[in-house]
C-alpha cells in the first residue's frame, strides 16, 4: 500500500535522510587503497549510532552487515568483510538509517584513487541518469516516466540497466509500495501524490545488463564482470517537483 506522509512524518523522515547524507559525508575521508570493506561498515555503523539513529540495514531479511559494500562488478548487496580497496576501484555504499521509526536509503559510488576512463564515465554518467529520473518528479506523474528518463539516458550512453533490480516507497519500512523500475513507459504504472516518500536508485552497467547472484545469497554481480554503479536518492514528492531528503 502506498503511503503518503503526514507533516510529522516528513520531519523524521527528513532527519533519517540527513544521517544518511552526514554518513556519506563522513565515509569519503576513508575511502583510500587499503581500507577493507568491514572497516568502512563499522565506521558507517558507528557514526549512524553516534547520530541517534540505527543501522537500517542490520539484520534487514537477514543481511549481516551495517551498510552495503559492493566492489567493481558486484552491483548491489555486498556484504562488508576483510576484502581491501584497491586503486582503480569502484566502490558503492549503500546506507540507510531509521530515526525514530523512520528510515532514510541513499546509495553512492566511488572511485577508489586513480580509476579508468570508463570507469570516470560510468560513474557520471550514472550519477546524471539519477537526475534524469528526478527531474519528472512530481504530484500526479506516473512511476513509469521515472523508469522512462532513466532508461532512455542510460541507453543513448550504450549502459545496461539493470531490471531485476528496483527502487521503492520508503518510510517506517525500507521498502515499501510502489516498486520504482529503472526502465518503463510514460504514462504507466502507479501516480505519485504529494507526500510520498520514494527511493529513486539507477544500477547501471559497463557491458550487459545482466546479472546473477553469488552463492553467499547476497551480493548482486554483472554477468560479463564488468563495473556497476549505483546512486540512489531518498526523496519527497511535492506538488510540483520533489525535495531530497538525503542530500550528500
């Protein structure tokens, strides 16, 4: 069931968002050759604690860690560990935080030190496909134009969109209705309302748009191994636009 939002409700929501936003912040000093996954994780965590809110992702269907950390051809659902960051990386850390029943979700990728021309191109081009899918944000608009703007960016750029996996509704649960795709056809699916809460998160691809699961259950990789990005924004549907709630 969608949801729309009370004026109390936005205010957590917009506190959960800020955390999460801080949280990126805070993680990009650290983010240097060397520095493994489960370090990251536990300075993420850490921070989150320290700000009043919990970790939304701990324990969420079961995942282990604090945040998702997801290296080069792994997409989405990396489980942080001892695997250390090396130059020429992309690493995406996917990070939520629930204030006070409320939760924020904002996923951001990173070049690791010195990364390839492609890799440079993948994460712009990822970032703007991002913007592409907010800018036709607002009261009344179908979830299909999301999917539409995104889609069509990332096909003009010769990426692949990833389509097993979505963005969401969010509030006091990380996901909730309506599913948000990253492909679609305008004037389709659910109309958004103002008050809303949704996570808009292109997983755009190198090569294929195929993807598959390891066998630890979790972590999502590029069927040909070739680098993914992900960016994902929390945000509030207005009456005509839409406000970030998890600015960086």
């Amino acid at each position: 069931m969608m949801t729309i939002k009370s004026d109390y409700e936005i205010e957590l929501m917009r506190r959960a968002g800020e955390i999460v936003g801080n949280t990126h912040k805070y993680l990009v000093q650290f983010i240097k050759p060397g520095i493994t996954t489960k370090e990251l994780n536990d300075l993420a965590e850490k921070f989150i604690l320290k700000s009043g809110a919990t970790p939304s992702f701990k324990n969420l269907y079961g995942f282990p860690g604090a945040i998702c950390i997801s290296i080069n051809e792994e997409v989405v659902h990396g489980i942080p560990g001892k695997r250390k960051l090396k130059d020429g990386d992309i690493v995406k850390l996917d990070i939520g935080a629930c204030y006070q029943g409320y939760h924020g979700d904002s996923a951001w990728s990173y070049p690791v030190g010195k990364v390839s021309s492609e890799a440079v191109r993948l994460l712009e081009q990822t970032e703007e496909a991002l913007n592409q899918g907010l800018s036709v944000i607002h009261a009344g608009v179908h979830v299909g134009n999301i999917g539409y703007a995104v889609e069509q960016y990332a096909k003009k750029h010769h990426l692949g969109v990833v389509k097993e996996l979505v963005g969401h509704g969010i509030g006091t649960k990380v996901h909730e209705d309506p599913d948000v795709p990253n492909f679609g056809q305008k004037g389709t699916g659910p109309v958004l309302k103002e008050g809303m809460t949704i996570a808009v998160e292109p997983m755009l691809n190198l090569g294929t748009a195929e993807v598959y699961m390891l066998e630890d259950d979790w972590t999502i990789v590029t069927g040909d191994n070739q680098q993914s990005a992900h960016f994902e924004h929390t945000i509030l549907v207005t009456k005509d636009g839409y406000e970030i709630l998890t600015k960086r």
